[in-house]
C-alpha cells in the first residue's frame, strides 16, 4: 500500500514538472530572467512532506516489537475469556455424572438422578401356508417390534420409572407400551402404578427381546392379559416372589378410565425359586453354567362391565408353569384354564376354554447356536375369545394343535440374534392372531418364520 501512494505521488510531481505550471519557467523566451516561485507549488510540496513523515512513522509502527506485543496479549486474553466461559458452563455439572454403557445407555449423576436409554427391533420375513382359507398361500415382510425403553430414578434410587412407547407393525403410529413409576418400600417389597404387564404367564412376563422361539406361544397369545392398567405390590424374597395387583381388565390396554369396559380386575402372581438365582430366570434359555427350578402360577377375574355401555363378560381364570434351566439346555411347561361367562348379555356365549404348552431346547454350539422344539394343545370349547374387545363368535375349531420346530444363531447372546421356525397347525386354529404369524383356518396350516433382532 506504502509503495502504490509513493508512486502516485512520485507521479504526479513528475507531471508537474513536465507539463509546466503556471508562473514556472518552459520556454526560451524567459532567459535572463530570474523565475518567480509560484506560491502553490510551495503548497504542494509541504503536503508531500506530511505524507512522506506519516508514511514513516506507520514503517516505524510496523517495524516495532510492541505491537506484536500488544496483538499476542490480545489473543491470549481472548483464549481466557472462552476457556472461563467453558468453566463456567462445566461448573453446572456434577463432578459425579457419568456416563457409560450397561445393558444399555447410562447417563447418572451419583444416587440423585439416573437416566438408561435403551431399544430393539425385531424385523421378520413370514410365509402361510393354509389350504382351507380363502387365500392359501400369504407371505412378506414384517416389522414386529420397533420399541424405545427409557427407565431411571430422579432424586432417589427409590423412585423409579420405566416408559416403553412402541410403533405399530400395522400403521406405523406410536403408542404406549408400558409406563409406570415405581416406588421401594425395603429390600424386599416395592409398590408400582401406571401401565404394565399383568401379572400372569411367564411367557407374557418375559420380555419379548429375550424369548427362545421367534414368537411367544399362540397359547399364551389366546389366554393372556397384555398390558393393563393399575396398581401392583410386589415383594421378592430369597426363594419367593409375590405380584398382587388391582387394575382394568383383559383389554384395558391404553383405555380412559370410562373405556376399560370392566367394572374392576383383579390378578395374583406367585413364584417359587426352588434352586439357582433370580438373575437367570429372567429368560427361559438353558445357558452353560445354568442350574435351576423355578415354579409358578396366576389367577385372574375380571368383573365384565354392568348398566350402560357394551356388555362384556366375566372371566375367571389360572395358569401354572414349571421352568427347568441346565448347562446348555431348558425346559417349559404351562396349563393355563379359562371360564367365559355371559354376564347376563344373550351376545356373549359362556364358555371353559383350556391350553397347554411344552417346550424345551438344547445349545449344539455352546452358547451360539440351540435347536427348541414347541408342542401346543387347545380346547376352545366352540368358541373364538378375542383378547382385545372381548368378543366371543362360536367356531367349529373345538381343539387345535400346533408343533413348531426351530433354532436361534445367537451373534451376541440375546442382543443379535437370528431365528429361524417352523409352526404346523394339524387341525386349523380357532383364530387369526398376526402377533404370532398364524392364520385362523379348518383345517391344516403351516407357517415359516424368520427373524433377526437387534438390541442395545
């Protein structure tokens, strides 16, 4: 920049000088004269002398340490300043939070705040085969769960809460699962409020990311509660566990309380842990080093809805199970009674419906690959129950039996797995139920499914 005005400059002296101004001297004609100054060449010529000094004295400033001097201080007090900022926000945290992975994402701040992220999905492909429906052969994609859990405690380790919202395999829209607060009275007894799993069959009771077979039992899908609406006490014990719980029915799932179409539920729960440990029955897999025996049985009633609204029946009904874990193999079994009574409604048909269930499976690669087997029995006693609305059409499908055979690949235990199954239906199935990928039928059905799951 200094070296373009000195040349402007330098120019236009030149030009002055050459061009000849007024009162300056160009030609023959003024020998022996003497010049007379013309007074504002002298003007010119003291503006060039203020720019020549201030062009020094900007060189001089360039040139001298105290301003780089002065550039550094402003830097470092810059850098300061954001690092204070940085400690400022920081100091808002706890030294305690931390944040790590267990079973799923953990972020916690010593026993005062704790928050768990976790979800799975379970991705299947199903193909059915069943000559005596109106379309013999079904099959294509399905994505049978799509969920987000979230859990923790906020101000003690005592309060706690559990949300799982989940996205419908039919219409995509999310809905609520489960969502519950509970809170630990001691060691041993806690009390729980809100939507949760009714206390019922162990199959039910075990998360769906930690079954032995692709899909529950089409038993438990005709016999169970699903999620209801309540309160529940609970109490654990070394050897024993206890569920008893208040709450609004078989189809109180996601309901206003003038919706439940129950008048009250009632439902019980009991456990007995003859040998092994609480930890390993929250699956039904044989692991290696598995070693126990665990027994159960539930019992429920549901008062159907009485005066105004759709009628609904009363249902009573019990279930007992045993579970056998070994080394690297398990066992199950289940018998589950139900009786349907009208509730003074001519649309409602009574009914005592019975199920049975028998499975067991063995690892072949230790703790990667098993093999399982199911059989399941079925008197409907002539009537089709749906779990969802509580009604009851009459069917010819008295008894249904179904055998399925499969294996699991697991990748990474229960957290990456892949499933592969067969379910042959010998006598048609009373009802459909997409849960489980079986289709209502008179007469016999076959159904391939496979799964891959993944969960963290």
């Amino acid at each position: 920049m200094l070296k373009s005005i000195l040349s402007v400059l330098g120019g236009l002296v030149w030009v002055c000088t050459a061009m000849g101004a007024p009162g300056v001297s160009t030609g023959v004609a003024d020998a022996g004269r003497d010049p007379q100054p013309d007074p504002r060449l002298g003007a010119m010529q003291q503006e060039l002398d203020v720019l020549r000094q201030e062009i020094r004295e900007v060189r001089a400033q360039q040139d001298s340490p105290w301003l780089t001097e002065r550039r550094s201080q402003e830097v470092r007090a810059l850098i300061l300043e954001v690092f204070s900022d940085a400690d400022t926000r920081a100091s808002l945290l706890s030294d305690e939070l931390t944040c790590y992975y267990d079973g799923g994402f953990i972020i916690r701040d010593n026993d005062t705040f704790l928050l768990k992220f976790g979800s799975y999905i379970q991705f299947r492909y199903i193909s059915s085969s069943a000559p005596d429906t109106a379309d013999d052969e079904e099959g294509g994609f399905q994505t049978r769960r799509l969920a987000l859990m979230l859990s923790g405690y906020i101000g003690s380790p005592r309060v706690s809460f559990f949300v799982m919202p989940t996205f419908s395999r039919s219409t995509g829209l999310a809905r609520l699962e489960l969502g519950f607060v509970k809170y630990k009275i001691d060691d041993r007894w806690n009390i729980m409020a809100g939507q949760f799993k009714a206390p019922f069959h162990r199959e039910w009771l075990t998360s769906a990311r930690l079954q032995p077979m692709v899909e529950r039992s089409y038993v438990n899908s005709q016999f169970t509660s699903l999620y209801v609406q309540g309160v529940q006490v609970s109490r654990q014990g070394d050897d024993t566990r206890l569920r008893l719980s208040v709450h609004n029915g078989t189809w109180g799932w996601n309901t206003d309380y003038e919706a439940d179409r129950t008048d009250f539920a009632l439902g019980a729960r009991g456990e007995w842990k003859i040998w092994g440990n609480w930890k390993q029955f929250a699956d039904t897999v044989g692991w290696s080093g598995d070693d126990g025996l665990l027994l159960g049985s539930a019992i429920q009633f549901d008062r159907g809805e009485t005066g105004g609204g759709t009628a609904t029946p009363d249902i009573l009904k019990y279930t007992g199970d045993i579970s056998r874990e070994g080394d690297g193999w398990n066992l199950y079994a289940a018998f589950t009674g139900r009786h349907i009574e009208s509730n003074g409604s001519p649309s409602i048909l009574d009914a005592d419906q019975w199920g049975a269930v028998l499975q067991g499976g063995v690892f072949i690669v230790p703790d990667k690959v098993d093999i399982y087997a199911r059989y399941e029995w079925i008197d409907a006693d002539g009537v089709a129950f749906k779990q969802s609305t509580g009604v009851t059409t009459a069917t010819d499908n008295d008894v249904a039996q179904l055998i399925t055979l499969g294996t699991n690949i697991f990748l990474r235990g229960h957290q990456t797995k892949l499933s592969f199954d067969v379910v042959h239906a010998f006598d048609g199935l009373p009802r459909t139920d997409t849960s489980t990928g079986l289709r209502a039928s008179d007469g016999p059905s076959t159904t391939v499914r496979s799964q891959v799951m993944i969960s963290f």
